[in-house]
C-alpha cells in the first residue's frame, strides 16, 4: 500500500481530505485542527488519491503522487447532460468498416482517458492487446472461426466465412482486448473492471467518430480454448481477456435516427 504524508506546513484546515476519503484515514477533532493520520492509514489506503485531487493547500502526498504531478481541473469545460445523453443514444454497434487503418496515436490517445475508468479498490488491474492491423486481425478471426466451427448450429456462420465475409469481426482493421492477471489481488473484479473499461472506451471511440462494436464472439472463443490464444496473444497462462472491442472507420452506412428503447423496469424504494 502507498505510504502518505501529511506537510502539516501547507495544510489550511480546509477538511477535505477527511471528507472525500473511503476510508476515513483522515480525522480531525475539530473544524480548526489539520488532520491526523490514523495509525493504519499506510495499511488500508487504495491510493485511490482522492484527498490529493481535493486538498486545498497541497499538502498530501500519496506514494510518489503529489499535487504537482496531478492535472488542475479546467472549470472552462462543462459537459451538459443533454450532449451526453444524444452520444449515448447516438451510438450504434458498428458492422461495416471502411478499408482504411487506424493511426496508432489515435488509440493510444483513446487508452490515455481509458486509464482513469473506475476498478474495485482502485486497483487498475486492466491491461490491453491492440491488434491494429487488418491482416492480423483476419489471422485472428481464422482463429475463432476454427472454434466456432466445432459449435453447435454454426453452419451458417462457417459458410458465410467461406464465402469471404468475416462474421467475427466484421471487416474491422483493429481489435483491442481488455485483459488482467488472474494472480493478481481482487482478481475476482476483474470481470466487471474489464467491462468498464471497454464500455468506456466505447464511449471514446464514438466521441472520436470512430466505429466500434463489442466483439463477444472473439471473447467467447478465448476463454474456451485459452492456452490456443494466448498464444497468440502473447499473454500468460494466468492471464484473461475478459472483453474486446473491434474498432474502424465506419463504412458507408449513415443513420439517419436512433432506434426505439423500451423504457427499463424501474423499482423505487423509498
């Protein structure tokens, strides 16, 4: 766990960081005092760096992460809800791809905003596999196609890739896959680590203009027959894709409406 330090110097007794942080590592007797450490602090805080981002005087540190190291919020920028809330609705999972690759800053631009999705404890368990090449993309898809093949009811999805169309990942020039280490602590959140992540990454995407769509037949296919592409992959026996996203240039289909939700089932409890 990170070590904290508290320059009691610099603190303004503004009370912040005891109020922001999950684990009340931060006490205070009263309005006028800094704050105190509690003895287990170093123990039991996730580095989540909460009381950094909120102090006023710039007087904690957490492990090597001070407030200079740290990006000052820019109150300029404002995201209305109903921006948002069209992208959301706006969002399509994109089947058709234009015959054009992707630059890789682009998705190391993308994966830089990825970085700060939430995981369990703070933990940052999520690594990634970019494959961003149309060519190896199709040496991947010939991959999953040989176990979906010995699938059940796949017949027509085998004729279809005989035929020269790739159901798998649609044509897209890149794929890139969410995995961590099933060694790793808290490993048993990684699943759902993994699927904020690429949901987030999702949202990127489609904010980039870029296509994207979940690419769950790949996944599928991994986590049958794992020791085959990890491989691959280049990845570990202990390590597991949990989700993968295809990602392109849309082709030449343009929406011109977003499709009718059915409102969820909704329980208050009041």
């Amino acid at each position: 766990m990170p070590t904290i330090t508290l320059d009691q110097t610099l603190c303004v007794h503004c009370g912040q960081c005891s109020l922001v942080c999950p684990n009340r590592i931060f006490q205070r007797h009263s309005n006028d005092d800094c704050p105190e450490l509690i003895e287990e602090a170093d123990e039991i805080c996730i580095g989540c760096c909460h009381c950094v981002a909120a102090c006023l005087g710039r007087s904690i540190t957490i492990g090597t992460i001070a407030a200079d190291d740290c990006w000052e919020y820019d109150k300029s920028v404002s995201i209305r809800f109903e921006n948002l809330a069209h992208l959301v609705r706006s969002r399509r999972s994109i089947r058709c791809y234009a015959d054009k690759p992707i630059d890789d800053r682009v998705i190391e631009q993308l994966l830089d905003v990825v970085r700060w999705a939430p995981t369990a404890k703070n933990a940052l368990p999520v690594k990634w596999v970019v494959i961003n090449s149309a060519h190896k993309v199709k040496e991947l898809a010939g991959l999953v196609m040989n176990w979906i093949g010995s699938q059940p009811g796949s017949e027509k999805m085998v004729a279809a890739w005989h035929a020269g169309y790739d159901p798998v990942f649609r044509g897209a020039p890149c794929v890139v896959a969410a995995y961590t280490d099933d060694t790793a602590p808290l490993a048993g959140w990684s699943p759902i680590d993994s699927a904020i992540a690429v949901e987030t990454l999702d949202i990127c995407a489609s904010a980039m203009r870029l296509g994207a769509c979940w690419a769950g037949l790949f996944v599928r296919a991994v986590q049958s027959e794992k020791s085959t592409f990890n491989r691959w992959l280049g990845l570990s026996e202990t390590e597991t894709i949990h989700g993968a996203l295809m990602l392109g240039h849309a082709g030449e289909v343009v929406y011109q409406r977003i499709p009718y939700r059915p409102e969820a089932p909704l329980i208050w409890i009041r």
